[in-house]
C-alpha cells in the first residue's frame, strides 16, 4: 500500500483521507446505534436469539475500524513526509 500512497498526489491523498474520515465516523454511529440496541433487546426483551445475531454482526463490524484507522495514519504520515 505504501508503494500506492507515493504514487498519488497530494490532492488525492487528501481526498482518500477525508474520505476515509466520513466512512470511519458513519460507521461508529451505525454500529453505537446497533450495539446499543441489541444490548436493550437483550435486557429487556424475551426473545434473546435475533438480538444476540445483531450483537454479534456489529462486533464484528467494529473490526474494520482499527484497519481504517491505520490506513488514516500512513496517509498522514505520507503527507507530512511531503510537507518536509
């Protein structure tokens, strides 16, 4: 991914980087929502089945920010290798 990241220009680093920024944001409101959901159904609902599916997607959603958020820091890192 690093030899990708030289080849682009800034304005396209930037741009990936912002991009990067909104799906990251979007996505932990998506998944606070649906964990906090899940947890109420599990605490109060009977039927604990279709809620503990849920609870197990969202977790498993919640693995693709730590890969995001390191894409984040190569692209700022490259940037600011630029800025020097």
């Amino acid at each position: 991914m690093e030899n990708n990241l030289e080849s682009k220009s800034t304005k396209e680093l930037q741009g990936s980087l912002k991009g990067l920024k909104i799906i990251s944001i979007a996505l932990i409101i998506v998944i606070g929502l649906l964990l906090s959901i899940t947890i109420y159904g599990m605490l109060f609902k009977d039927n604990n089945a279709t809620f503990i599916a849920l609870f197990v997607v969202g977790v498993s959603c919640a693995a693709i920010l730590p890969v995001q958020f390191i894409s984040m820091k190569k692209i700022k890192t490259e940037l600011n290798s630029r800025e020097k």
